[in-house]
C-alpha cells in the first residue's frame, strides 16, 4: 500500500520529445538510410584505413616480427621490454615535456592573436591569417632547413645576432628540446589562430552588446560570453595540438635523430627507429600501443577538464 | 552521452594508432615505380623492379639507362624499373615494401643491408651459380659477399673510405711538413702537430675558419669516418681479431679517444653532435673546417666544384704510419625471392650482365665512382688524374666490419658514445666501457 502511493506520487518522468514525431515511418526510414548511404564512404575508409591497421597494430605487437615476417608469439614480451627500455623512458619523459610545454603556448598564442586580428578589417586579417599559416603549408623539410641555417653552430644566423659563436644550439642536451619545442610551436599556430578568427568572429554580438550596456568589463565579456561560445573550438585544438604533439616526429628525424644523447628522442621517433633502422616491427607496433594509449587517457583529461562530450 | 565519450576517446587512439600501423608507407613509395614483385610474370615478358640506393652517379636513375638498353639488346623480353632510393629514407622504403609482399626483385647496394639485412632475414636468392668460375675478384670481396658459405650478393665495386684535407689551409699554416704527400699517410704525432699548427693559423688570423677539423657526432650517417679515425690514431680495431667482441674499449681506442677528447678541450679538434657527415662535408666544402672524415670519390665528386680550395685526399693518421681504412662498398646486387622463378632467372640474367658484361660493367663501375671488383678489369680510369688518390687508397684497405653480429643496433650507439666523450667530457673508459657492453649485449640478438 506505501509502496503505491509512492509511486502514485513519483512525478512521472516527462517524455522526451522525439526528433521524429510529427514524421511517418516511412519517412524515418528513408531518412535513416539516407543518412547511412551519406557516411558510407567515410565509414569504409575510417574502417579501411583507422579501424582495421589500429588492431593490426595491437595484434602485431605482440609478436616477434622482422622484415622477414613473423617469427613467433611473444605474448607482452614486447611490452615488458618497452618499460624496461631507459630510452623508452627518456623518450616518454620528453614527449610528455612537449606536449606541457607546446599545447598550452599554442593554444594560448592562437587565442591571443585570434582575439588581436579577429576584428581587423578583411584584408588586414587575411595578411596575417596568411603570415601564421604559412609555416602549417610549407614543407616540413623546408622548414628545418632553414631552421639548421639559423642554428648552426657556425654560420648560423642566432649565434651571429646575439654573439654566441660556436654554440650549438641542436647539439647540446640543455638546449636541443626547447629548439625543438620552439619550430613545433611555430608549425602548429597556423592552423589554431584561423579556427579562432572564426570562431570569434561567429560569437553572436547582440549578447555582447548587452553585456557592455549592463556594465560588464572587457575581462567578464570575454571570460562570461566569448570563452564559453568558443570552448568547442578550445577542445578542437587541444585536442588536435595534442595528438599533433605527440606525434612530432618529421622535426626530430631532420634535425636531431633524437640526439644529442636521447635529449630530443620521443616515442614517435623510437617507434620510426625500431620498425626502420632495427627492423623490429613488433616492438616498434608495441610502442605505437602505449602512445595511443596515452594519447586517449589525455585526450580523457581535455574532454573532462573542458566539460564536454 | 556516455557512448558519445568513449567513442570520441576511440577516435583519438586510433588516430594515434593508425599513424603507427600504417607506417607512411604511401608517402616513401614514388608514383610510377610500384614495384612488381610480387606479381607473377605471365608467358615470356618479365618486368624486374631494380632499387637502387643513392650511389655515386646512380643518385640519378638515369645514369641506368644506357646499362639497361645494353642489357635488352640481349634480353628484349626483360622489362627493368628502377626504384631510386635514398639513404636517408630508403630503409623506410624497403622495408615498408617487404612487409607489404612487395619486395622489389634485385637491390643495389652494399653487404651491410644485403647480407646482413636481407639475407639474414632468409629474403634472398643464393647466388653461388654466379660466382662459379669467377677468380678475379678478391677474397676480402668474396668473403663479405656470402652468409654462412651461400653467396647473396655479386659485387660490382669497391673503394676505400679516407679523409681530406683542405691543401691551401694547411700550406697557409705551415702544416704541409706533417704531410707525406706522396703516399698520403700521416702519424698520429704529425697529425696532432698539423692540427696545432692550423689552430696557430687560426688564431694569428693567417687562416680564416672555426675549426681545423669537425668530429661529427649528431647522428650515424657516416660514421665510417670517426670510426677509422679513432681505430688508426694508435692502430687499433673496431671489432677483436676473433670478431667476438666490439673494441671501443681497448687500451689504444681508448687512448685514441683520449687524444682527441683532450684535442677538442685544448680547441685543436672540433666537435659537433648535432652534425653527421654531410653537415661536416658541407662545412668543410664551405671552408669552415680544414679537414673532413667522410672522404671518398663519390664525395669528391659531389662537393669538389663548391670548393674554393683543393681537397686533398689522405688516409686517416696512425701512429706508425700504416693506415687501414674501412671499405666503402663493395656495391654489387642481390636478388629477392619472389617465389616467381621467371622473374628470379631473369634478375640473375641482370645481375650478371651488370657485373660482368665488360662495357656495361665499366660502365656500371665508373657511375658508382669507385674501382671495379674484377681485378682483372684493370685500371678503368686510366689517365684520369682525379681518380689516382682514390686508387691510391684502396691499398690501405683493411678488414671489413659491418657483418659483426648486432652492427645495426651498435651503430645507434656509437655517435651518442663520442657525444658523451667529445660533447659532455665523459670519462672515456667508462663510456667506452658501456659502449662494449651495450654493443655486445646486441650481439646475441
């Protein structure tokens, strides 16, 4: 009897509305397969080329493979090597180093130059969206060329400005990271400071016209209105940044191999040089595993921190 | 919500983990040159895939051509595709090719990748019934040629890997007299005495550069020249006598790597880690440096017309005066296994032709710019003064390291042992100490 009348007063749960109602059947279920016939093409290459090589990935780490094939199961053998691997561990360190360093600076700088140019007229903000993007659309080869040029030890550009001869700037372990860390951030802005131009520009502007003749500070219609307008896009390029980060490698292997002494190895670069200078592709898949690994769990963290799905 | 989370985490992992798996193997392999190898050749027409590394004048696929119109008069039905690669990525190139099941049919390189890589890895085709017959090719050939008793490679050519010296700086300097100019040897002493000779140089500003010579450490690509140069300076070797052991830890290694540790302190020597050969073949063709480690033909070649200056080949210094350099090569072919025996016949007809035809084998051998493994060639470059020097040098050959179980793997820690000497002022023992243990352990696989 208590239980009935506890559930006569449990408010009944509001039904929600369904994004169809109003619709017939049929109509639905052309809509549905429309749709499905629109992602095909995109799903058969997520699968063909994202969703199949990544349980490749994971089944070949777990044998012994060299360039001659599969030489047996070696269980988490590889695993186990890789933990107990110090270049592993150096590699571990500095890419975790990159990606707390370069993320935030890129995420950062983007925002700031964004928020700067965003209100430009057109051909002013075209100029610098150009200038910014310029780095993300020129050769990776390119730019380290240029970048060894300016940072040789002996004819380079920066030693000869700022009166430093002879320092190598590449090859000595205090310096080699953040060198490396600096033309990452210098490659990545591109495309974060266009994705804030529009997204800025996007921000509805009635509502911060409101805010203003309510009173409200640049700081609070900024934080209040424009920061939570643009957090899809935040997550975007942390996100993007990120992975980017983590994955840095054409930079290393043009400039330091992951010298001087491991001072620049990541885990994007052992990975290279265990499947292609020691050919040992199961280990090398192993490390691929760990990295997406960390990835995801950071990946984790930017979804939870930005409160978003 | 929730399944939203986990597939957008999904998504992110496998971006990573697609990067990996995939292995960038569409952006190494250049269009137009798919190889074939694993297609089975259909009737009599057979089409061979050729990769050949960046070698001498073979940088340029086209220097190919005329071998391989040569070969078709004999052989119409045999279509040949060369693959260029590239030592910087080439590795990359073929392995992504082998693991795919398309290995390309015949690669043209040295018996560091070829046996050591291909055919210890069961990829090859025994080539013996090609070296039947054959009596003018030297054992030190021969021997580097083979695995366990079965030959995998046929050789096409040889050179010695020296070291150069910048001829106006050094008579700028007054260093000349440390020279022998005519066998082009040099002591340990002399070399020392040069070095403080051309700092001397440097400093009264009678000669404008940084360093008298560079010793590059910032990576492995050729890094023949600082082995040579530590092994020589007190005439050591880089492997024991019985091949058991790597030897940068032995008593005259180790003062070899002393000696120039304490010449990089004292500013006789330079040091670089973040260069490898061709930023200090560069440097010392922009006239940074007076001398280079990482001489060859093929280098001189390459960098001898930016030079204002005369390069001027000379083995590497030893303290009683007998050099022995480090073989450059010897270069020759290898077949893959394909399982198609067309194609295996048709390859072998190739390599054959390549190597032994006396007009395209010259041919062939003048390209790579080195000296032919068929003693009985002869001198091929007769009355060509550029290629004497080079000649010269190919009597200091000595032995032949890079078939040494765990060479590829001793390699990566070879440079980082001399950053630590050179770059950090390491104890050089204990390095040395850590590099044997490190190099052996690689050893055993």
């Amino acid at each position: 009897m208590e239980q009935n009348t506890a559930a006569a007063v449990k408010p009944k749960r509001a039904k929600k509305p369904s994004q169809t109602s109003g619709m017939s059947r049929a109509l639905v279920r052309r809509e549905t397969i429309s749709a499905y016939c629109f992602l095909a093409p995109a799903l058969v290459f997520f699968v063909a080329f994202v969703v199949i090589p990544m349980f490749i990935c994971v089944f070949y780490s777990l044998f012994d493979y060299s360039l001659g094939g599969i030489n047996g199961f070696v269980g988490l053998d590889n695993y186990i090597q890789l933990f107990q691997d110090p270049v592993f561990h150096k590699g571990l360190i500095n890419t975790i180093i990159i990606v707390l360093v370069a993320v935030p600076a890129v995420t950062a700088f983007s925002l700031w130059v964004g928020s700067a140019i965003y209100r430009m007229n057109a051909f002013t903000r075209s100029f610098f969206r150009c200038v910014f993007y310029l780095p993300v659309v020129t050769g990776s080869v390119a730019i380290t060329v240029v970048w060894k040029w300016i940072l040789d030890p002996y004819n380079g550009i920066l030693n000869q400005l700022i009166g430093t001869n002879g320092y190598n700037w590449l090859g000595e372990g205090k310096t080699a990271l953040a060198c490396i860390i600096l033309i990452l951030f210098t490659t990545s802005i591109g495309q974060p400071i266009v994705l804030y131009v529009a997204a800025l520009g996007n921000v509805d502007n009635s509502i911060i016209e409101a805010a203003q003749v309510d009173g409200a500070t640049k700081l609070q219609v900024f934080w209040k209105i424009k920061w939570p307008a643009i957090m899809p896009t935040t997550l975007y390029v942390l996100v993007i940044t990120t992975i980017n980060s983590f994955q840095c490698f054409a930079l290393i292997q043009l400039m330091t191999r992951g010298g001087p002494m491991n001072a620049t190895m990541t885990i994007m670069y052992q990975v290279y040089d265990s499947a292609y200078r020691l050919y040992d592709l199961g280990y090398a898949n192993a490390i691929g595993v760990i990295l997406a690994i960390i990835i995801a769990i950071f990946s984790a963290i930017q979804f939870k921190v930005a409160k978003t799905d | 919500m929730k399944l939203k989370r986990i597939l957008a985490l999904a998504m992110a992992a496998a971006m990573a983990l697609s990067i990996t798996a995939c292995g960038g193997g569409d952006e190494s392999t250049p269009s137009g040159s798919q190889p074939s190898g694993s297609q089975p050749s259909g009737g009599g027409a057979v089409t061979l895939t050729v990769a050949s590394f960046n070698i001498g004048g073979f940088t340029d696929s086209a220097a190919w051509e005329p071998i391989i119109e040569a070969f078709n008069a004999q052989n119409p039905d045999v279509t040949i595709e060369i693959l260029p690669v590239t030592y910087q990525d080439g590795d990359q190139q073929l392995a992504n090719l082998i693991a795919g099941g398309n290995a390309p049919d015949v690669v043209f390189e040295g018996p560091e990748r070829i046996i050591g890589n291909y055919a210890n890895e069961g990829l090859l085709v025994d080539l013996s019934d090609l070296w039947e017959g054959v009596t003018d090719i030297p054992e030190s050939i021969s021997s580097v040629s083979q695995l366990d008793g079965t030959y995998y490679m046929y050789p096409l050519s040889v050179a010695a890997h020296c070291m150069a010296i910048n001829y106006e700086a050094f008579e700028a300097a007054g260093a000349l007299q440390y020279i022998d100019e005519e066998t082009r040897t040099w002591t340990t002493d002399d070399f020392v005495a040069a070095c403080e000779a051309l700092k001397a140089a440097m400093d009264a500003g009678t000669i404008t550069m940084a360093e008298t010579g560079i010793i590059y450490c910032g990576a492995q690509g050729g890094d023949q020249g600082t082995r040579a140069l530590v092994n020589n300076l007190y005439s050591d070797y880089y492997v024991t006598e019985d091949g058991s052991s790597y030897n940068a830890n032995s008593a005259n290694n180790v003062k070899a790597l002393e000696l120039l540790q304490g010449m990089v302190d004292e500013g006789t020597m330079g040091v670089s880690t973040s260069y490898a050969a061709a930023d200090e073949l560069q440097a010392f063709a922009n006239g940074t440096c007076a001398m280079t480690f990482c001489w060859n033909y093929s280098n001189y070649s390459q960098y001898a017309a930016q030079t204002q200056f005369t390069p001027f080949a000379m083995a590497f210094p030893s303290d009683d005066g007998v050099p022995e350099l480090e073989m450059a090569g010897p270069y020759g072919l290898c077949v893959f296994d394909n399982g198609d025996q067309a194609k295996i016949d048709a390859a072998k007809e190739f390599v054959k032709f390549v190597c032994d035809d006396q007009t395209a084998g010259v041919e062939a051998v003048k390209t790579t710019g080195f000296f032919p493994a068929h003693e009985g060639w002869g001198d091929i470059y007769e009355g060509d003064e550029t290629r004497a020097p080079f000649s010269l040098m190919s009597e200091y050959l000595g032995r032949y390291y890079s078939l040494t179980p765990g060479w590829v793997a001793q390699r990566a820690l070879w440079w980082p042992m001399l950053q630590a000497i050179m770059g950090t002022g390491a104890d050089v023992q204990t390095a040395a100490d850590d590099y044997v243990a490190q190099a052996n352990a690689g050893m055993a696989g």
